[in-house]
C-alpha cells in the first residue's frame, strides 16, 4: 500500500490514582442490530477509560476557554482562581468538551495556564452529521499554577476550507474541590512549586527535596515521525526513512549529563493505520489525554539547588538530523523542605550503559526489517533535609523489538512490536527504605492491506500495560495493574468519495486497573459504528 494512502488519513494530531482519567461514561448500547455498513453517523466518541473519582466536598466551576479552531491561531485567555473554594484543593479536574461536524482530519491540541502544559489531546475525526465527545483529567499537580492569575493558551491546529469543513467547537473547564475533612490527607502529595523552562533552562528553589520533570513528548505533524514505528533505514525500500530505523528514546540531560530515559508511547492518532474507520467511536489508548513521560531528577537536586540556572535538554534519538515531527514542552514539579531555607546535597553516580540500537533488512517477495533496542541508566544522589539525609537511586531500563514486514508498492504492510519501560526508584532516609518499581509494556500488532479491488482492511491490536509495587523495608504496601487492550477490524474502498467506501468494521477496548486500592474494569464494542456492548464488572 502506497504510503501516500497513510499520509492522507493522518494529520497534526500512584498509578490508581493518576490513571483514573479519560472519557465521561458512554450510554448503555444502542442497538444490538447495526446497519450493514457504516453510514453518515455513528455513536458519539467513548474510551472505555474510568472517569476522574471526585470528592465529596464543595466545589467551584471554572471556565478556562471556549472557542472554535478553525486554523492555527491560538486562543489567548486569562484565568482567575475560583473565589469559594479556598486555595488548597484536595482535587482539581479539567473537563473538556467538544463538537464537530463535516470532514476533518484528527488535530493535536494543547492548553497552557500560566506557560504550563496542563493537558495535550488530540481530536476525534467527525461524521457528516457531526459528533460531541468529552475528556476528563486530574489536574490536581499543577495546583501552585492555578491559585493566581494567570494567562491563557490553547491551540488545537485546524485547517478549514471546501473540502475540509469541520470547525472544532471546544470548551474547556476546571472543577475544584475544597480540601476539607479527609479530603485535607490528598493535599500532601502534590508539589509546592510548578516551573517552565526559561530560554532552556531550570532554576529551582534552593530547599527543593523532590524535583519531577514531566515531558509531554509526542510524535506528530504529518511526515513520517507521526508513525515513527514503521520508519526503515535508506537501504531498505519503503516510503518513510530514518537511518537508525525505527528505535526511538525520549532523553533528558541536566547540564549535558544524561539524567533520564524513557521509551515514548506509540500513540495511534484516530486517522492512523490507514483507517479512520478503526477509530471513529473508541479511539486507541491515550489519543485523547496524552500523558506526559515522568523523569525524576531528584539525584540532581543537590546540584540543582545552587541557585542558578541549568540547563535542561529534552532530544529524541532516532529522529533523522534535521527532520520535525516531534514535540516534547516540559514542566518541573518541585516539593520543597518548609523548615529549612537551602538543601543542600550531591549527585553521587550516573551509569550509562551502551544503547544498542540494530535494524536488520531482508530483502524478498515479502520485505523485512528487524528492529532490536535497549539501553540503560541509574542514577543516584543525596540531600541534607531538615529530617536528615535523603539518597536517591533512579535505574531504568528500556527495550524493544520489532519486525516489520511489507511488499512492494506496500499493498501489505504489518508490523509486530514490544516496547518495555522498567523503572526502580529507591528512597533511603528516614527509617527503611521505600522502592517503587513501574514496569510498562506497550504492544502493537497490525497488518493494512490493499487488495486489487482497492478495499482497504486494516486489523490492529494495542495494548498499554503497567504493573507497579511500593515496597518498604522489603514488605509490599502498595500495587497496582494496567491492562488496556484495543482491537480493530475494519474494512473501507479506498480512492472512492465519502459515500461510496461501504465500509464495515468491528472494535473493542476493554480497560482493567486492579491492586490495593479497588478494581476498575469496562469492555466496550462496536459494529457499523454502533455501540453494541458497555459492560462494567470487577
């Protein structure tokens, strides 16, 4: 299959508690007989993801923006804290939602309050009749952004004109809920101080004891970055090149001294693979809320907290020199030592291992490319708290393989690829020591073909999986599991209008987060485009 046919579908587009985020709750089913193929509407826009929990306290509505993107001029805003709900908020909740209708591609969108990026998604692509959707998210961390003025932006790039018609109409608010009873306990957790970088560089407060960078790094834009995990070096022959192949690792560096790693979600935007017919009602994991990648750099504190500016890179290796497509803005959440004025401290070891990187081609009637990387790193350090020595150990390690397979004039083109995410932080202070171990698993499996009467059949499979266990002194007091896995199976005339592509398709998410806190568990299906199954049960 020609890649021209992708590029024209594509466009610009603990644990329990931070991924209880995603779309409101869907209807029952509408109908359990849908129509032979799909037609000029379908069912609103669903993740089978759990909304936001909320607290049972007083709370106050925010309006943050409202507007319509029509091209790629930002809305410019200003937002006030709310004036009943006190300046300590036990949960904060961003609520968008949104409208379209005609013919659009998918759009990436971002919100900034007060220079900080509190919320990346993307955009469903509409029907002819047009669709509403909606997307909830725990803003609770950015909570030092939000109690003072601050200016507003938010841009969700859009181009309209005769062929394509859909203006996209949002609204965006937050909900704040006064901290009060029990609700006081969640306060505690998040960060005292919220920094942008200025002109690529950090300055912290002199007691910071805990600093987290946070980079919402996305690959997308158009060109072949939008779908990085398909790139082949220049000796293969397909359409998207890159000459390391497709391994990409989200780096950052303090001072020019690696800091952190991290293998970057391979997002699946809802025109991708093809086929906006797989994405039409559930659209593949995180495409509505993209979560920033998380580095805690709290090793580098010591340095960090001399009082002057440091430098502060974020690159993307495998990106061929000199190509765009990825966007990687950063914000650095700081927790601070109220009783004393400078903590002080050291960066005691940065271990890098090799990164190994190799793509291997073979040629045939059937072409192939094998893809194997790794790579990894630990860092440790320590700072002098008012409660004593506190040393930190970051290791991780990241890994994947992939085989790529496709013929010529990519009619058939597949590809089946594992990306790992092992991450270990250990805290050693005050009495035994607290270790935290996150280990993500990203999986896709996917094959598009064009056949000789030009209809198009895309089957995909993804998955997004976590398992994380909080150990101190050696006993587990805390874990939890992720399992959200999307198939599609969907089936369209290719190089036809709109209403000749007779398309026909089925998809499926089902969404299970389980542990020490509770149990979540939601499988959504549909057919034609109609809802046919929303089933929740632990």
């Amino acid at each position: 299959m020609r890649r021209r046919i992708i590029m024209s579908m594509l466009s610009g587009a603990t644990l329990l508690a931070s991924m209880l985020l995603g779309a409101s709750p869907a209807p029952a089913a509408q109908s359990a007989d849908p129509p032979a193929e799909f037609g000029t509407d379908w069912h609103d826009p669903v993740t089978a993801a759990p909304p936001v929990t909320k607290p049972d306290t007083r709370s106050c509505e925010v309006t943050v923006a409202q507007a319509q993107f029509r091209d790629f001029t930002p809305y410019e805003g200003s937002y006030a804290p709310p004036g009943d709900c006190g300046d300590r908020w036990s949960k904060v909740v961003l609520r968008l939602d949104g409208n379209v209708k005609g013919r659009q591609f998918d759009r990436l969108g971002y919100l900034h309050i007060g220079g900080v990026e509190i919320f990346r998604t993307s955009t469903p692509e509409p029907s002819p009749d047009g669709i509403e959707w909606s997307v909830e998210k725990d803003v609770t961390r950015y909570s030092d952004t939000l109690r003072a003025a601050q200016p507003v932006e938010m841009l969700i790039g859009n181009v309209v004109d005769g062929t394509y018609t859909g203006i996209i109409d949002v609204k965006v608010t937050l909900t704040f809920y006064a901290a009060e009873g029990t609700a006081k306990q969640a306060t505690a957790s998040t960060p005292d101080s919220v920094l942008t970088l200025q002109d690529g560089a950090l300055t912290t407060p002199r007691n910071s004891e805990r600093i987290v960078a946070e980079v919402y790094a996305t690959g997308s834009g158009g060109g072949c970055e939008e779908y990085w995990y398909l790139t082949v070096p220049a000796s293969a022959p397909y359409s998207c090149e890159a000459d390391s192949g497709p391994y990409r690792e989200v780096q950052i560096k303090v001072d020019g001294q690696l800091a952190g790693i991290a293998e970057p979600f391979p997002t699946v935007w809802t025109g991708g693979w093809s086929n906006p017919f797989l994405w039409y009602v559930i659209p593949g994991p995180r495409a509505f809320d993209i979560k920033p990648i998380e580095y805690d750099l709290t090793p580098f504190a010591g340095l960090l907290n001399d009082g002057r500016p440091h430098r502060i890179d974020v690159s993307v290796v495998g990106v061929p020199e000199g190509q765009s497509g990825w966007s990687a803005p950063v914000n650095v959440l700081v927790w601070q030592d109220a009783k004393k004025e400078h903590v002080s401290g050291a960066l005691t070891e940065v271990k890098a291992g090799t990164l190994a990187n190799s793509s291997t081609y073979t040629p045939g009637s059937e072409h192939r490319l094998d893809t194997e990387g790794s790579h990894r790193l630990t860092v440790a350090g320590y700072v002098d708290t008012s409660h004593g020595r506190v040393k930190t150990t970051v290791s991780r390690e990241l890994a994947n393989t992939s085989v790529h397979r496709w013929t010529d004039g990519e009619n058939t083109d597949g590809l089946k690829a594992t990306w790992t995410d092992d991450e270990t932080v250990t805290v050693d202070g005050r009495g035994p020591a607290a270790v935290t171990r996150t280990q993500r698993t990203y999986t896709m499996d996917g094959t598009t073909t064009l056949g000789a009467d030009d209809r198009l059949r895309t089957v995909l499979t993804l998955g997004d999986r976590a398992a994380v266990d909080e150990k101190r002194g050696g006993r587990r007091t805390a874990w939890s599991r992720l399992d959200d896995t999307y198939a599609g199976d969907t089936t369209y005339t290719a190089n036809a209008p709109r209403d000749q592509r007779h398309a026909v398709g089925t998809t499926r998410e089902r969404y299970r987060l389980y542990g020490s806190a509770g149990c979540y568990d939601r499988t959504l299906a549909t057919v034609q485009g109609v809802l046919t199954e929303d089933r929740s049960g632990c």
